[in-house]
C-alpha cells in the first residue's frame, strides 16, 4: 500500500529557546510542508530520496544505521537507528520519496517535518501502529512528537534509552508544534512533559508573513555549537541547582516551581558560574530570558490575542526579539534587521524564530496591502544587507494544518 504525508513547517511566535527547560511557548504551523510518498519494502531498510536529485540514501532498521555522505542522511540514519533498536522484532521496510516547499535551513524547521515524515512512514510500513508499547508511548499525536523528538536529540524518551540522535541537544518544542496544530489558531503548549496549555485565534484580518534572512542556519551544521551552547546553559544551571539543593528537578521549570526562592537562588548560581560552559554575564541573562518568556511574554501574548488587543502583542514580541538579542545571544544582524524593517513598515509584530544565529522573522501584516508589505520589506532589507539581497525570500502564509496523511492506496 502507498501512503502519502503531508508535514508542515511551523513558525515560534514567542518562547525562544524554552522548550529544553520545560518552558513554554506559542508556535502555529505553516502553508509549506515537505511531502512524503511510501512504499513498503521486504527487506529491513529504510530507503529515502528527494525529488530532482539522483541522490539515494539506505541505511538498515537497526542500531548500526549510520550517515552516508549526503548531508541529509544524518536524520535518516537517526530514523532508522533508534526506531529499529527501541523496536528490533518489527518486520519490513520503507521506500520514502521526498518533496518540499519549505526552504531548507530557514528556520521553518525544515529538518523536524523530514524527521517526522520519515518516523511515520517506518512506524506505518512495519505495523508498529498495533504495538502496545509503541501506542502507550508514542501512540498519540502529542506523545509521538515527543518520541520523535527524542529521536532528532538523542534524549531518552519513556522506556527507551537516549543515543546520539543527531547531534543538536534541543527539545520537542517543534514536533509538537507540527503535530498539534490548528489551522487559523495559535497553540500554548509547555514541554518536559508536552501538554496544551491553550489556544488563541490568529486574527483573521492578518497574514503571516515570513522574512528568510539568506543566512543559513543548520542546527547540525555551522550553527550546531553556537545552539548548544544555548541549551547547555540552561541544563548546566539544572545540574549545579539539584548538586546543592539535593533535589532531582528534571528541568529549570520545574528547579524555579520548587519554591518561593528558587529564582533568587538560580541567580546565585548563575554569578559563580564555577565550572560552567559559558561566562556568569551570559547565565544571569539566560536566566531572565527564560523567565520572562515562559511568566510574562507567552500567556501575555495569548491573552492579548484572544482579546484582539495587537498593541499589546507588538510591544510584548518586541520585547521578546530583544531578549533574544541581547540575552540569549542568537540572532545575526540580518535578523535583526527583518524584525525592525517590518515593525517600521507597518507589522502589527515581527519577531525572529526557530534555532537563530541565521533563519528568518515572522510578521503579522494586514491582509490588506500584504503583498505590498512583502515588496517593502524586501526592498528595505536588499538595500540593508545587499550581499543577502539574493538569497533572502519572502513568503505569505496563515497558521495551518498539523501533519496528516494525504491518503493511501493499494
């Protein structure tokens, strides 16, 4: 039987770099989506190509799954190896064909909706959809992003334990978002473990409008260790909370939930910062970081949406983009750039997303002129940054769909 997957892209509005730290965050799908097409196969092998390109990656179901040379072949063996070992008696493989309108390393978080595409297609062709550990644990659509995810970092997920994944020591903030969506709505959710936490409509009136800055940012690429970085700070100031409160908090959430003084004392140990990754500088505003997007920025933006009041979301996403700025220290001045032009060509907001250091900015235009906004905004940051002025893109699109099958036959 061929079956055939649609998985969209999804785009953060506020809640940077929170997800790892049992944070939370709104996200909403996109329009653009990779396609799948699979066949099942006999032999024991997951067997991926892309449209346009003689490029054939096969690797086994198992745990000796390994890259090839292609520079995509990392999620695919990722895929193969850890499915194949949480699940060495399914039998059969899959032949996956790939399409895509979502630009690669642009922040749309291209690399999750593969990862997820190719999940689904082994998890359907080998019959785990009626394994009993695999129902409990990934069965539904939350709890199977949440496995995929553990899949893409390597983290261990229920009864299974962690391995490599593939490379980016990131969360599930981005698997939900694709799986879970709600065409024309914006989701709350928080991590470790997900859960919805609500929903606002995105007003009807308005666009999405994206902003690809040109500067490529693959989070297992050339921004891999700047990426990591970000996340490590968060888990290194976990560690060092549980060594001297004698706790077990699983994640910073959770260490700043503990009591009344947990934050003033992850202050303390965020300005010794003996033996962190990073300097005490970075920590300390890390630290505000997280909290004012997951206390104050998050649910504010969600009130204010569900209350139309776009005001206060602008103000509140530029806060946000300021944040990321100066606190959390990933954006590039080409983002930088995106997010002030479309908030000085009229967006109600405009924020960067995704992993930074490169990528793209969202903004929330008026339906009415919107493709007049796209022609400002694209004039303004070719004038601003003419070396990028050729590779940066310009999309329209509205809060989608979440991932699905777009049918089967046999």
């Amino acid at each position: 039987m061929t079956r055939r997957y649609v998985v969209p892209g999804r785009v953060e509005l506020v809640g940077k770099h929170v997800d790892y730290g049992g944070g939370r965050s709104l996200t909403c799908a996109v329009e653009f989506a990779m396609r799948a097409t699979a066949n099942p196969l006999k032999e024991r092998v997951l067997r991926v190509r892309q449209r346009g390109s003689r490029d054939v990656v096969e690797v086994p179901l198992s745990s000796a799954a390994a890259p090839t040379r292609s520079r995509w072949s990392k999620y695919v063996a990722a895929v193969a190896r850890r499915i194949g070992r949480d699940f060495p008696h399914a039998t059969g493989g899959v032949d996956v064909r790939l399409s895509s309108t979502l630009p690669p390393a642009a922040g749309l978080s291209s690399s999750t909706a593969l990862t997820i595409a190719l999940a689904r297609a082994v998890v359907d062709a080998t019959g785990l959809t009626s394994n009993a550990v695999f129902a409990e644990y990934a069965g539904s659509p939350i709890t199977f992003a949440e496995y995929v995810a553990a899949i893409e970092t390597g983290a261990p997920h229920g009864p299974f334990p962690g391995d490599d994944g593939v490379g980016v020591r990131g969360g599930a903030q981005d698997h939900v978002a694709i799986m879970c969506a709600r065409e024309g709505m914006v989701g709350q959710f928080a991590y470790i473990p997900a859960g919805e936490e609500g929903w606002a409509p995105w007003p009807g009136d308005h666009m999405l409008a994206i902003g690809v800055s040109g500067v490529r940012a693959s989070k297992t690429g050339n921004a891999q260790a700047a990426y990591n970085r970000a996340a490590d700070a968060v888990r290194w100031m976990v560690r060092q909370w549980n060594g001297v409160t004698y706790r077990n908090d699983p994640t910073l959430a959770a260490a700043l939930a503990s009591g009344s003084d947990a934050r003033c004392r992850l202050e303390q140990i965020a300005e010794e910062a003996s033996g962190a990754p990073v300097g005490a500088e970075y920590l300390v505003k890390r630290l505000v970081q997280f909290c004012e997007e997951c206390d104050v920025i998050v649910p504010g933006v969600a009130d204010a949406l569900r209350a139309r009041d776009l005001a206060t979301v602008g103000a509140l996403v530029d806060r946000s983009q300021a944040l990321a700025e100066q606190a959390l220290e990933n954006q590039v001045p080409e983002t930088i750039s995106l997010a002030r032009i479309a908030r000085e060509q009229g967006a109600a907001a405009a924020s960067a997303f995704g992993a930074g250091f490169g990528g793209a900015v969202w903004a929330m235009v008026a339906r009415d002129g919107a493709d007049e906004f796209i022609e400002r905004w694209k004039t303004a940051f070719g004038g601003a940054h003419p070396d990028r002025a050729a590779r940066a893109r310009f999309l329209l699109t509205m809060p989608g769909a979440p991932a699905g099958s777009g049918g089967s036959r046999g």
